[in-house]
C-alpha cells in the first residue's frame, strides 16, 4: 500500500513537470495572452491514469511551478490568476469523472469547455471585455487545443496503459 502512494506522488510531480515542459512548445502565442500548446495533454493523463483527485491536484501543483519558473502572467489581477490558470488547468483533473466511448474522451471536451468558461469570465470581469468578444478570443486557442488533446491523448494512454496498470 505504501509503494503505491510513493508510486502516485511520483507519477504526479512526472505529469507537473511534464505540464512545464509541454507549457515551453507553442504552436501559436495570442497577442494578449493564451496559446496554442500542448501542456494540457499532461494534466489530462495525469486524470485518466490517477483519476480525478489526484489528477485535480496535480493541476493545482502544476500552477505553482509555472508560477515559479515565471510562466505564469496574470498581471496582478487575482481573478486573472483564479481563472485563467487555478480553475482552468485544475478543471483538467476532472477528465476521467466522465465517460469514454472508444477513443472519444468526453471529458477533454468538457474540461476544455470549462477552461473556455473561465478564461472567458476572466476577460469579461478583470479585462472589462464584452462576453463576444471575450469568448471568440478564448475560443480562438481553446479550441485547437482540445482538438490536439482529443487526437493525442487517447493515443498516447492507450500505449501507457499496460505500463501503468503493472
């Protein structure tokens, strides 16, 4: 029982460090923050393979390292930080609480659409963006990036599963 906790709380800070790295390959940087990376696909296997509390809190620690190695640029404004990255890259923990059908990952959807959510209240309240506005922007790399992470991690933990399930 003891092997396992070390086990998880190992395969945790493997899937934060990972989320820093992937957070370093952009495909595309928005001009007023936002991107198109693939850091989210750590936070999503991290959920699949240790399941939602874990995965949950695995986002949570994620923030906080890109909070200390100076990624994180929320300007000050806390509900920029609460939202654009606590709720939003911790919402990711949450994938493996819905269904899979096959390879369709219901829950990178939803969580996706979470993120949407809340970078969108974001603009709306600490940016002082119309909601259109706000949503069409957030959309505008939200979306490519759920698109990614709906091709990508259903094949990556489906090869992980035999090497994680030892």
């Amino acid at each position: 029982m003891k092997n396992s906790k070390t086990r998880d709380l190992v395969y945790m800070a493997l899937y934060a460090a990972m989320f820093v790295v992937l957070d370093l390959v952009t495909i595309w940087r928005m001009p007023q923050g936002g991107s198109i990376n693939l850091s989210s696909i750590a936070l999503l296997l991290a959920s699949y393979h240790l399941g939602w509390k874990k995965g949950a809190i695995c986002g949570l620690v994620a923030n906080g390292l890109l909070y200390v190695t100076g990624s994180m640029n929320f300007y000050g404004s806390i509900i920029s930080l609460f939202f654009d990255y606590l709720f939003a890259y911790t919402a990711y923990g949450f994938a493996s609480l819905f269904p899979n059908v096959k390879y369709f990952y219901s829950g990178i959807v939803i969580t996706s659409l979470i993120r949407l959510a809340c970078s969108t209240f974001s603009g709306c309240v600490a940016w002082e963006t119309p909601l259109w506005a706000s949503l069409g922007y957030n959309a505008e790399y939200i979306i490519p990036v759920m698109v990614i992470d709906m091709v990508v991690v259903p094949l990556i933990f489906e090869k992980l599963k035999p090497i994680v399930n030892k």
